[in-house]
C-alpha cells in the first residue's frame, strides 16, 4: 500500500504541474493575442488621425490656392469727381 499512495502523491503531483503548466500557457497566449491586439487598434487609430490630419492640409492648401486665384479688389471709385484731397486742403 505504500508503494500505491506514493505513486498517487506522485501522480498528484504530476498532474498539478501540468495543469499548472497548462494553464501558464494559456495566460502567456492570451497576453500575448491581447497585446497584439491593442497594438492593432492603437495603429489604426494613428493610421485615422493622419488622414484627418491630411484631409485638413489638403483642404488649407484648397483654401490658400483659391485665394490667390482669385482677383484683386477693384479700387473704390471716387465720387463724382471731386477731390477730397482738395477740398481737405
């Protein structure tokens, strides 16, 4: 009978190991597949600020663009011919 509680202390212990084992895996994996993860949506999320970011630079230069294309303002015209500088003097 000693023989069988030792081979059964032993066995006990064998299998906790295992499970144990196991179990050290699984975590590791999942930490592992989690982290990959976050590091996937953290990208992305870069990958969207750079593109409204761009999107904006684009939109500015559109803006810029427009701007110098457009014409000068005409100058104001004078009223009926009378010199105000004239005048003022």
């Amino acid at each position: 009978m000693r023989r069988m509680r030792r081979g059964g202390l032993v066995r006990v212990a064998a299998t906790t190991a295992v499970v144990a084992g196991t179990a050290g895996a699984i975590s590791h994996h999942q930490q592992q597949k989690y982290a990959g993860q976050q590091a996937d949506a953290q990208q992305q999320a870069e990958m969207e600020q750079m593109a409204q970011q761009q999107t904006m630079q684009q939109q500015q230069l559109e803006a810029m663009q427009q701007q110098q294309a457009a014409p000068p303002p005409a100058p104001a015209p004078q009223a009926s011919g009378v010199d105000l500088t004239a005048q003022l003097q």
